[in-house]
C-alpha cells in the first residue's frame, strides 16, 4: 500500500510526496452518498454544491461547499490519511485564481485554507504546495496559507525532451520578478521542477542547464528534481549537488531580483545577512556576449572581493563592476562582498512640478512610493522629463529608477534629447507595488534632462530615480 512506499522512499533518504487535484474528483463522488470517514453522517453529497459546480483547471473535480459544516471534516480525512502513510509532501493542483482559471467557481482560496489547517491537525509536518500559474493579486492569500506556490505553467515542453530554452525555461526570467516581494521563511516561490540532470534527454545546453539551476537558486525556488535519478549524467550531477549553489539557495533572506536589465544582458542580485552580495549574470540572447554588473546597482562604490560560486574560486578583487563573456543563454554566479562605502545619491522625484509630462502622463497617487506619489498613464506616447538633473562629471551613469508596474513593461529611456532605448521593467508585484532597476544613461557636467517616453505602447508607473554623486 501507500505506507509501504513513503517507507520505502524513506530508506533511501528521499522525501516522500503525493499528488490531489483540487476540489472533490469527480470519480469519488459516488452519487453522493459516500460516507465521510470519522463523521456520524456526513457523505460527499454534503460537501459539494448541489448543482455540481466544477472547479479545478481542467474542471476534473466537483467544487466543495465550504459553508457546509461537512466539508472541513472531509479535509481533514484526506490530511489524515496521507499523514497516516508517512508522506511529507502534498502537491494540490489546479488551484485557481490561476491555472488559466478564474471566476467564482474556480477561486479556491478556501480550499487552500482547509488544506491548511488539516495538515495543522494531523500533527505530522507535511509541505503545501500550490500550483500552477497563480494569480499574483492574490499572493498574500498564497503566503498565507501554503509553504509554496507556482508561479507560472509547467516547465516541462511536453516533447521529445523534458524540457526546451523556449519551452518555458526562458519564461521564468520574465514571469518571476514581481512574485519576489511575497517570498520568505514559510512560502516561496516555486519555479516548478529542475530538469538539468538527463545530459541530452534535458534538452538544453550546458550553459543553458547552468543558467536554469542557477536561477532557481537565486531565486530561492524549492528545489524538486523533475529527472530520471538512474540516468543523471556527471554533469548534471554536479550542478544539483554544488554546495555552495545550494547554500544560497537555503541561507535566509530574500531572493534575487533584476538589478539592471539591458536588453538581452540581465544582472539579478540579493543582499545577504553577512553584508555580502549574491550576483548572478545571465545572457538571454542567442548569442555570445559580454554582462556587467556594476557595484554602484547594489548600492556601494569602490573595490569589493568576487567569489566564482560555481568554480569554488576567490577571483581577488574588482573595481566599480565586473564584466563576463557569456555564451548564448549562459550566466556566472558571484559572491561580492564590499570593501568600499555606501553609494551617495541625490533624489528626483517624477511628481515635482519643475517636470514636463506629456500626452496620457499624469501624477496619480501610490502609498508605498516615495512622497505618496508616482507618474502613471505613460502610454501611446505619454512622456516623463526629469528637467533639471544635475552632476558635476560628465560620463555614463547608472540611475536608479524607482517604479511600479502590474505586469513586464518597457520604455525609452534618453538624456539630453538622444534618441531613446527600449529598457525592460520586470513586473513589481502589482500597480501600487514599488521597486527599483538601475538604468544606464549618459549625462553631461551640469544640468541634464532625463525622459522616460512610452512610445507607441504601454508603459511602467515612474515613482523617482537617484542619481549617482560623483
């Protein structure tokens, strides 16, 4: 039985896990009269609504009617039973808002929340996960009362191979960034399995197998090998087992996120409890190029000491940043610990009235930015111009741009009338959601203008950006 295969799986050290759609599968239904295990009266006709409302993302499953006292005890007869086989993990699936789900049949919010206090009651420790593609709006809900959710759909291509870059590894770089702000000790944000260990069965590069495990280390993702364990090669052994990888993913604190972003060139960064930094530099273009991270987008200047993670190397100490020649889809992980002071910068903010705004832009209102206000409605051609940006040394500098933004925008960044690049925003985690990306641009001695131009598409809300002194 069951219990004969958690113990099993045990022996070899391994968790055990276990798998339930959402909801009350359409095959345990049973006309309604099944009885409830460990109630006088209750049976499956109780739970349910009675018009058999659907729920699930693939509608497998009848809706469970948690108004009905019944429900709950029906619950906590699952939780029993997978904590009365020795099991330590539950996968429930389906879960909506999300799963290309929503409305009121498929919002399953208080599913999760029974799951909750089930496995609360059975005494045995059990994971919750969540899945799959959850609707972000209701993240809190998520943190609230699972260990985990997925943020985005299955990773696996469905194809000749477990996996490809274009089917959806690549996606994860995008789709993560706004969930990171709900990330912490007792839920994280699950990329979904790691598939790097099967050499071609993978189907990807090894720069392309490095990059995937090192974003989901960064990132924190729970870390669940979607492989054939009998056929990893030595390769993809050594990226799963890399201590020093796996110790960042497991130290506290919270995850990586987009620093800069510059066109196909992407530096994620997190600061650690010791001060240090986690940097990872990938390059999510097709071919090979050149990724720098700059210190002054951690937020210090001067000299700071590099550690090559993957390598186990001290690489001594760099200068202002540190630049990598990356292979297409490839990526380097770093340690960097500071050696010099704590950057100084001078504060615009996007609502002050010396700016020229155009078109659709107009200052609205936003609690978590800096003085409650923020420039929003940058769109078909709304315009943001900081006027009197000033420095006293001409050169390249990268600005610190304060923002919100529901979904991955971009946006033409300029100085001084040049003509303006196309810079990507990752989503914040929701419209009044506040966060910050350094953008390169060129300034001259004295006073600068700086436009943020929407172009002929929608754009991220402005909220201030700082300007490196020098």
């Amino acid at each position: 039985g069951m219990k004969a295969v958690a113990d099993r799986i045990h022996g070899k050290g391994l968790k055990a896990g276990i798998y339930l759609p959402v909801g009350l599968e359409k095959e345990g239904y049973g006309e309604g009269k099944l009885p409830i295990w460990n109630t006088d009266n209750c049976t499956t006709g109780d739970i349910v609504y009675s018009d058999l409302r659907t729920t699930n993302g693939w509608d497998s499953s009848y809706k469970i009617d948690f108004s009905k006292p019944c429900a709950q005890k029906y619950i906590d007869s699952q939780a029993q039973l997978i904590a009365d086989w020795g099991y330590d993990f539950l996968k429930l699936d389906g879960v909506g808002p999300g799963s290309f789900k929503s409305g009121d049949n498929y919002d399953n919010r208080a599913d999760v929340a029974a799951w909750q206090k089930a496995i609360k009651s059975t005494g045995r420790p059990i994971h919750l996960e969540i899945s799959w593609s959850l609707d972000i709006n209701y993240a809190k809900d998520w943190k609230a009362t699972s260990n985990g959710w997925r943020v985005d759909t299955d990773v696996e291509c469905y194809c000749n191979t477990l996996v490809s870059w274009e089917n959806s590894v690549e996606d994860r770089w995008r789709d993560t960034p706004g969930w990171t702000r709900y990330a912490g000790p007792g839920g994280w944000n699950d990329l979904d399995s790691i598939n790097v260990g099967n050499a071609a069965m993978s189907g990807l590069t090894k720069a392309e197998r490095q990059s995937y495990m090192t974003l989901w280390a960064v990132a924190k993702s729970p870390l669940f090998s979607g492989d054939d364990l009998t056929q990893l090669d030595d390769y993809g052994l050594s990226l799963m087992t890399n201590r020093d990888v796996l110790k960042i993913n497991q130290q506290p604190g919270k995850p990586a996120k987009p620093v800069t972003s510059v066109g196909d060139e992407q530096v994620w960064a997190s600061r650690n409890p010791d001060g240090s930094y986690t940097v990872a530099l990938f390059n999510q273009g097709d071919s090979a190029s050149p990724v720098t991270a700059d210190w002054s987008a951690l937020g210090f200047t001067g000299q700071a000491s590099v550690r090559d993670v993957w390598n186990s190397e001290n690489l001594g100490r760099y200068k202002d940043g540190i630049t990598q020649a990356l292979p297409a889809h490839g990526s380097r992980l770093f340690t960097v610990t500071p050696q010099g002071p704590a950057l100084r910068t001078t504060a615009y903010e996007a609502e002050s009235p010396d700016n020229v705004l155009t078109g659709s832009a107009s200052v609205a209102d936003c609690a978590e930015c800096s003085g409650a206000k923020k420039v929003g409605n940058l769109y078909l051609g709304g315009t943001l111009q900081f006027t009197h940006v000033v420095v006293k040394q001409a050169g390249r500098y990268l600005i610190n741009v304060a923002y919100t933004s529901g979904d991955p925008r971009s946006i033409g960044v300029s100085s001084n009338g040049r003509t303006p690049v196309a810079t990507a925003f990752p989503a914040t985690g929701g419209w009044g959601a506040a966060d910050t990306i350094s953008v390169p641009v060129t300034l001259k001695a004295g006073s600068n203008t700086v436009t943020f131009d929407s172009g002929t598409g929608y754009s991220p809300d402005i909220d201030k950006i700082d300007v490196p002194l020098r």
